[in-house]
C-alpha cells in the first residue's frame, strides 16, 4: 500500500513544503527544499557505495541533530535500517550496540572529535565510516530526483536500543508502516496544521525522538531545536527558549514538564497549544500550579506505549479536574491498537480489576533483533483476536481498565525500573558491576531520598569491609549511560534470602529504607528483636516503639504470621487477644518478659513406623471422598502452557526429585484393624505421561482429571503434551487429603528451583510428623479448651440461610464474578479499620452479615471462613494438607448499630482465630447435626486471601497459568476478597444453577451500598441501612425477597 510507505509520505512532504522551513536552531535555518537536497545526496551516496544493500544496518555517530535528522531521512530513503547511536554514551556501551546488531556502516561528522576513538575501533572491525560533512560535498544533480528503491510497508525501518536483562541492551528492530501510522495519526487526531512549531527535546537515542521530526516534517511545520543541549535542564532559561521560539507543540517527559511549568507566569507560552507527556507517571497534584495559570487554553495530553508498540498506542486529554484524582489515567487506544488487562491466566479482567497490560495492533515493532525466542514470549499469540497470526505484546505493566473504559496503570509486573521515561533493567546493571574485582554479590533497586528516586545499587564485598564508592562509580559510568549509574551504593555484609536460595527483593527494599526513631528513647535488646519480627510480617520499618500493630499495617493474617513468629523465637504461644491488648513493641516486649519461661510443644520428628494416623482434615476428607469414590470434587488440577525449548529429561527429574523430598507425595490411605491410617512408601515409581496432541485444551483437561485412588501412592498426576515447536501443555493433578492451595504453590516454586538445578532447602519435618503431633494434642488442656469453645458457641445452630435463587441443582456448576471496592471505599475502610483497631476482614465480614440478613429475612447469621491451619512455624514450608474452616457466629437485630455489630464481630473473629485449630468436622459430629448434600452449618462462605501467585521465572521459557472450569462448588455463595495494596479486588464464586449473572450482581451492588453507608454512618442503625429504591425494586419484583427490617 504506496499510502502505508513511511519514504514515500516524506519524499512527498520535501517536496509539498519546500518553500518552508524545515529546522531552526538559533540563527540556522534549513528549508525543505535544502534538507531533500542533502536527504538525496546521503541517498545516492549508500547507493553507490559496493557492498550496500537495502535493508542494511546502517548507524548514526552524531551529535549534531541537524545532521542526525538528514541522516535518518537520507538512509531510509536509500531502503537501508538507521540505527541512532548517542554521542554521549560510554565508548563500551557503542561498541556493544554497534556489535550487537554487526553493523557494516556508520554516518559520523568530523566535529565530534570525542568520538574520534570510537570510530577508529569501527574502522578496525571493517565498519565503513562516512562523514556526513564528505556526504554532503558532492555536487547536487540537476534533476535532484531520489534514485529508485522498491520500498514495502513490512520493511525494517529503524533500530533503537532498550536496556536488557542480560547484561547487554536489547535491539529492537522498527517497521515502516507502523512509523508511517502513528506519524499520521498525531497530525490527523491533532490536527496539525502546516507551519506549527514543534519543540525538539528529546534525545536521539530514544525512539520519541522520531515524534518530534516526521510529526512536523509530514505535515509542514518547523523543527525547533536548542542551541545548547543543557538548555532543556534549566527551567528559566527552557522557558525563555520556548516563548522566544513562539513554540506551539512539546513533546516531553512529566519531569521536564514541571521544569517548563515552575518558570511559567500567566504571560507564557502565548502560542502553546498542546503538551504531550509520556514517559513517566504524571502526579496529578502537580498539575495544580499549571491549571492555576493557564485554565484550560493549553491542553495537555497522556502518551502510553512502548518501542515495542512503535512510540504510542494510547493517549488521553486531561482535564483540570484530574488534578485533583488520585491517578492521570492514560486513556484509550489509538485507531489501529487494543489493549487488554488479562490476569495470571490470561483471562480478561472485569472492569477495575487490576491486571497485566497488553498492546494488540499491527502497527507494532517487528521484534528483537537476532532473539527469536524473547520475541516469542514478548509478542505472543492473541488468544482474543480470531487472525491465527494475532499477536499481543506484553508490556509488563499492571494496570486496569476503568469503568469510562480508560487504562489506569498501576506500577509494574516485573523488575523491570522506568526513571525519568527510561527503561531499565536492573539486570543489566548488576551484570556491570559484578565485573568490578570488588564486587562479590550485586543487587539494584530503586530508593526514595527527598522526594527524588533513583537507582541504588546494594554490594556485597569480596572481601570484609566495604568497596571504594567513587571507584565502582567512575567504573560504572566508563560502562553505562548516565541513567544507569546508581545514584547510592549501600554495602551488606549479606542479601536477604528466600528458603530456595534466591534473593529477596521486598526484604532488600526494606533495609533501604530509614529506620523511624522510636517514639520513646532507644530499643532494648528485647524490643529489637521484636521490632525486627515486625518488619519483616509487615514489610515496613516506618515505625516506633511505641505504634500500635494496626497503624502500621497489620491486619488478620499478620496475627497468625506473629503468632507463630513469636512461639519460634521466644517459645511464648501468644493469644489474639493478648496481641489486642499488648499492641506495641513497648508493651508486648513488657509482657513477653514475664512469659518467657513458658513451654509450649513443640513438632518433632516421629517414630518410624509402618502406619500413621491421619490428620483431622484428611480423616474429614478421607471420608467425604468414600461417599463419592468416583467423584473429583477433591482434585486440584493446574494447568500451564509453555513457550521455550522444554527439556523433558529435566522436567520428569525435577517432579521424581519432588516426589522423593516430600513423604506426601509418596503417601496413600489404608483401613488397618478397622481404621484408617496413612502408609509412607520409601520410594514410588513417579513417571510423566507424555503426550503430542494438537487437541483442544479443554478436552485434554476433562480427559485427563479423573478420580484418584486413595490406597495408592502417588496421589500426583502429571501429563506433558507437545503441541508444536516450542510448544507445550503441563497439566498437574494432586488430591486434597495430601496438599492445599498453599503446598500447590510452594510446588510450583520448587519445581522451578529443581529444573533449573538450583539448591534448594531439604523438609526437615514431613507431614506424618504434624499428624503424630496433632494427635497427641487431642488430649491437651489447650485442646479441650477450643473443644468447649466451639461446642458453646455453635449450640443450637440456626438453620442453613435460604438464599433467594433458582430451585437447588444437584451437579450444580461453579461461575465467578469479578468486582472492585469502589477506590473511596477502599481508602475509607483502611481509615476505619485502623481508627477502630480491628482489620478490613472484620468490617467486611460485618457488612457482609448485613448482607445476608437483608437476603435470607434471618438475625442468626453463621458465615463459614478458611484458617490457614499453619500456627505453627515449623508448618510454613511444609507440604500437606492443612486449611480448617471456621465457623464464624454473629447475630443481628434491627435496632443494633453498625459500630455495636462490628465490635460484636471482632470479638467473635478474634476467638474464633484462637480456637482455630479445632476440626469443625468433629464438632459437627459431636453436635449430631445431619450430614447431606449441603453443609449442615452455613452455605455462604468470605476468605480474604493473601498468597501471592506464581512460579520462579526459569530463563528462556514462559509459564503461563491456563484456566480450568471451577468444579462442583460446595457453597452457594463464596466471597474472596484480595488487598492489592491499591484496591480491594473480589471474586464471587456462586453456582450457576442457583444463580443467573443477574442476581448476582445485584446483590454485589447491594454490598457495595451497605459498605458506602455504614462507612459514612458508623453509628447506623441496622434497620436503617438504606438500599436504592431501584435496586430495591427490581429485586422484590423478580426475585420476590421480603426484608424484615
């Protein structure tokens, strides 16, 4: 397509406007006309040279832009590839890019006489040096017509350099008519008209460079460039520039941009008309000042993309109001990109769910230049785009799509750091300075210092003591950009480190940064350690003595976390409410003195023997599953797909060497002189199916998820399929009674470490050992005591809510449905939860309660809940299965406050949390409450779920989480929340045949109404709480509920 030919539209636009001027830089003014003249004499040059080709890498060594703009412009022309390199990068830095990419050419000028070295090792490695200043001698033909070249719109255009996790940068390889389309696109949405001055600020070395030359060459204006580079790092003398220039167009970064804004007064910038910012997150507060001076004349606008995606791929115009929000979203695809935020298993994301972003369009980068394999996994299949060759780039963003259908981005998935507009992969950089001989361990992260981040990199010496800071420094700079340098060193004598070895970033982030002072006066050695324990549950030092455990984070799974921590290190079983009532370091290290000679059991190794009894929860489901022996409501199946040259060898190894370090996975169910126990074999014979089928995923799921015989060990399936080159399907299945969600992920984690032939830490307990232990418990004063609890509490059981639904199905079928707190909400709980010392677990649970009562017309509400079962630390890596469901009693009457209710709820949760380790199956049996279908205490269920999700990364392979279709649910309805640090995510898991979508999400509406109401009205009587007379309405219409207060 001749109107898809980025040389085309240029040769055109020299020709159209060659009366104009092209470029200004101070007193230096350039026509169209001049600058087709020199574009056509660098064109005939390449041409005649013996040995060019079009498609031909051809770099850039200059620092003049002039001379840098009629390079790029007479090398595309001549059909060759420009490949920008900065002048002001380290000599090594040029070398590794210009080797990575085995350039043959290279345009320099004389006067960068710096570089003088540079080019002479070029020379030596047979590159071809021109100087532009020779090119542009030769005598112009009379005709000055451009030789012909056979251009096509799939071209290679252009190289620009990314950084790169592998120590050397990344080449990313740009296509013609992808340029050709976002240069129109600018001038067409914006309208660009012929004449308009567009300011130059952004570096050759970037590929926004490209915005600020064929924006304005395409459609008639003027390049304005400074006349000194270091003018654009001053704020008065940028803003005198631009309003001696008359500029009208900026593209730039937020951090220059608030340079261009700190110098302005209400007289600036008479002729600007839009400010394009991308590159880095705008605060909106910062655009206070600006909105202040200038109202709405001059718009300014949000770029997002990456060199990927070619330059931009969405945009938004801000308005004042935004300044006010707590985030600048930017915005919505161009014409000719989608974007989409998909979650772990490549699911869609529902409206404010956070997720990764990906960029779909055909305008996009060819990919990595000479790594087919990072291209694979960066551009991947599109599995929403019906083109088999649909691909989506993965940007590595988080982000979420916001209810007016803009994106809002959320920080990053990866390591990867972005300062100041610029990708950096701190991988890189520790690669540099591990070649220092000082050097032994390193690590960057970024750090805050006065508002300011930057690059800071943490050492650890070859020998003891600390390194020389200025000569790593110096070292770094003769290596990397300016923008890569660290801005701090900071030298450990160690790195933090995960139970498999590898670093720990969160925990390296947190000894970063400044300690706070306690409030009163100096830590004892007691109050250190324990301040020490904090940090690390809460993954925050910003705190005193003397602040309470809310205040600074903690919420009900940092108890259980504190509980087992304390009992570790001081052999001191605390209680919840001791932890409620000793909040602060001060106090409970007061109270932990006069405890510390307490005993408390401890898990050790059992006996050797051949049976053993089983745990509370594998007799509960030992059981269960022999009502259903051919059932697979118990299974937990995984399925991954897999991009990257899988060895097989490797990966029947890694599962044999799980197998072996885990007696659970070598474990099976026996009845023994009327018992059941479990036998832990020696050793099994574990072997991988393997497989080659291009069959639906789907099908080679249901096939291969059946039921498990419990008298046989391995309770492991594992079944590998090829389904092309590269190509693979990893499908796992493990029954409850021998793992839980927990373990599940703790084996993926260790499947990754043993592939990679990695150490990894050997079980120095196994789960016979927690069974044994248990059951000696069963007679202990502590026992006994939960035993009492529970029997009192559940006395007299209210009946099973009856939810308003469909009649109840018998194989009903599990649906999700996925919404976010309302962000005000979310930051109103937090206050709340803090001011009111409980967690957003209680409050939630106590709106939830609302809920339910409004729903069923019942006051005796029982919610069921997960407890991890894991109180103890020696149970925190250990693979079995643990989880105990509580049963979470409240009542409810019509004229009982909110306030009243939530404490009535913390007081509740806060036993139940106590006495969690209790089975709730054997108190069920001691009530002598029926056993059906349904659960004989509750069918609703909340769990707030804190586990991060994922495996290790193992290099050169993606493992991407396939979702499977939710089995038969136990409950009617099972609320999970997630607190992602930013907002409050939900899944509400309900079964179909109960349920229609509908339904569902009125009563998450009804939700979302109870919690906005009791947060602005704590003191609200219940009957009091007011739902919307529409939702109201439509409900009592269709469903018929009637409501009791």
């Amino acid at each position: 397509m001749a109107n898809e030919i980025f040389q085309l539209q240029l040769k055109t636009a020299l020709r159209t406007y060659s009366r104009q001027i092209a470029l200004i830089q101070g007193d230096r003014k350039v026509t169209y006309k001049t600058l087709e003249a020199n574009t056509c004499r660098i064109t005939r040059a390449l041409l005649l040279t013996p040995g060019f080709s079009k498609g031909d890498f051809v770099g850039i060594l200059c620092s003049s832009k002039q001379y840098i703009i009629t390079a790029i412009a007479g090398i595309s022309c001549a059909g060759g590839v420009f490949v920008p390199l900065d002048t002001a990068l380290p000599a090594t830095r040029i070398l590794q890019m210009a080797d990575t990419v085995s350039l043959i050419m290279v345009i320099a000028s004389r006067e960068d006489t710096e570089v003088a070295g540079i080019i002479a090792q070029l020379q030596q490695q047979e590159v071809h040096v021109f100087y532009i200043e020779d090119m542009l001698q030769t005598e112009e033909r009379e005709d000055s017509e451009f030789p012909e070249v056979a251009y096509h719109r799939n071209d290679a255009l252009y190289i620009y350099f990314t950084s790169g996790s592998t120590g050397r940068p990344k080449a990313i390889l740009g296509q013609n008519m992808s340029l050709h389309h976002f240069i129109n696109w600018e001038i067409n949405t914006f309208k660009v008209p012929s004449g308009a001055r567009f300011s130059q600020l952004i570096t050759p070395g970037f590929d926004a460079f490209l915005r600020d030359v064929f924006v304005p060459l395409f459609s008639g204006g003027i390049i304005c460039i400074p006349e000194d580079p270091q003018l654009v790092l001053q704020a008065d003398t940028l803003s005198a520039w631009l309003n001696r220039e008359e500029i009208q167009y900026i593209h730039c970064v937020p951090s220059i941009f608030r340079l261009i804004g700190n110098a302005a007064t209400i007289h600036s910038y008479p002729r600007l008309q839009y400010v394009f910012l991308s590159g880095e997150r705008i605060v909106p507060a910062t655009l206070k000042p600006w909105y202040a001076l200038f109202g709405s004349r001059i718009q300014l606008v949000n770029f997002y993309g990456a060199t990927e995606t070619t330059l931009i791929k969405t945009y938004y115009e801000i308005k004042p109001a935004d300044a006010d929000s707590q985030n600048i979203p930017v915005g919505k695809p161009m014409e000719g990109a989608r974007v989409l935020v998909l979650d772990e298993l490549l699911n869609i994301c529902d409206p404010l769910v956070p997720g990764e972003v990906f960029i779909s369009t055909p305008y996009s980068a060819k990919g990595y230049y000479n790594e087919e394999a990072l291209t694979r996994q960066k551009f991947m299949f599109d599995p929403y785009d019906p083109n088999p060759d649909g691909r989506i780039f993965k940007t590595g963003d988080k982000g979420r799509l916001l209810a007016d259908g803009n994106l809002e981005l959320l920080g990053r998935i990866d390591r990867q750091i972005k300062l100041r507009g610029v990708r950096i992969e701190p991988e890189e950089v520790e690669t540099i300075l591990l070649q220092h001989s000082s050097v032994k361990e390193a690590a960057v992260v970024t750090t805050t210092i006065n508002d300011t981040t930057i690059l800071c990199a943490c050492l650890v010496p070859v020998t003891d003591g600390t390194g020389d800071n200025e000569e790593i420094l110096q070292y770094a700079h003769t290596c990397l950009p300016d923008y890569m340098v660290p801005g701090k060193i900071k030298w450990l004598s160690a790195f933090p480190r995960k139970v498999n070895g590898k670093l720990d970033y969160d925990q390296l982030e947190i000894l970063l940064q400044p300690a706070a002072e306690p409030v009163s006066g100096p830590l004892t050695a007691l109050e250190q350690q324990l301040f020490d324990t904090w940090a690390g549950i809460l993954k925050n030092n910003q705190f005193g003595a003397d602040n309470t455990f809310f205040e600074v984070g903690g919420n009900s799974f940092h108890l259980i976390g504190l509980v087992a921590k304390v009992y570790s290190q001081f052999r001191v079983r605390l209680t919840i409410e001791e932890i409620f009532k000793y909040n602060s370091i001060r106090k409970l290290a007061i109270f932990l003195e006069g405890k510390m000679t307490q005993e408390a059991p401890d898990i050790k190794p059992a006996p050797v023997r051949d049976y053993y009894p089983l745990s509370a929860a594998q007799f509960r489901i030992y059981h269960q599953q022999q009502l259903q022996p051919e059932g697979t409501g118990y299974n937990l199946p995984q399925c991954f797909e897999i991009t990257g040259p899988v060895d097989m060898g490797k990966v029947e190894q890694a599962f044999r060497q799980m197998v072996q370090r885990h007696e659970s996975l070598r474990t099976c169910f026996k009845m023994v002189g009327g018992e059941v126990v479990q036998q832990v074999l020696p050793e099994v014979d574990f072997r991988i199916d393997y497989q080659v089928s291009t069959e639906p995923i789907p099908a080679l799921i249901s096939r291969f998820v059946r039921p498990f015989n419990l008298a046989e060990a391995p309770l492991l399936r594992v079944t590998l399929v090829k389904r092309g080159p590269a190509q693979y399907l990893l499908m796992m299945d493990v029954h409850h009674i021998i793992a839980d969600g927990l373990s599940q992920l703790l084996l993926n984690k260790e499947f990754s470490v043993l592939y990679m032939n990695l150490p990894a830490a050997s079980p120095v307990l196994q789960y016979k050992d927690f069974a044994v232990w248990q059951q000696q418990q069963r007679t202990s004063e502590v026992v006994q005591q939960q035993q009492q609890y529970w029997l009192k509490t559940l006395a007299n059981p209210p009946a099973v809510l009856s939810l308003p639904g469909e009649q109840a199905a018998d194989h009903a079928t599990g649906a999700l449905h996925h919404f976010t707190l309302a962000r005000e909400n979310y930051q109103r709980l937090k206050k709340m939860a803090k001011e009111r010392e409980t967690t957003i677990f209680v409050l939630l649970l106590a709106a939830y309660n609302i809920l339910l009562s409004r729903l069923s017309g019942q006051d005796d509400i029982i919610v069921g809940t997960a407890a991890s079962g894991r109180q103890h630390a020696a149970l925190d890596k250990m693979i079995g299965m643990f989880v105990n469901t509580l049963a979470l009693r409240n009542q409810l009457s019509a004229d009982m406050s909110f306030d009243t209710l939530l404490k009535q709820v913390h007081k509740n949760m806060l036993a139940a949390l106590q006495h969690q380790d209790y089975p709730l199956e054997e108190i069920i049996q001691q009530l002598q409450l029926p056993r059906g279908k349904r659960h004989p205490l509750f069918s609703v269920m909340l769990v707030l779920q804190n586990m991060s999700v994922g495996s290790e990364n193992i290099p050169g392979i993606t493992i991407a989480p396939y979702p499977i279709a939710e089995s038969t649910p136990r409950f009617d309805l099972t609320l999970y929340g997630q607190d992602t640090g930013n907002d409050l995510v939900f899944r509400l898991a309900y079964a179909s045949q109960r349920f229609s979508p509908v339904r569902i999400q009125r009563l998450v509406d009804y939700f979302q109404e109870i919690i906005t109401q009791v947060l602005s009205s704590p003191d609200i009587q219940l009957k009091d709480i007011h739902l919307s007379h529409q939702l109201e309405t439509a409900v009592n219409q269709v469903e018929k509920i009637s409501f009791r207060f």
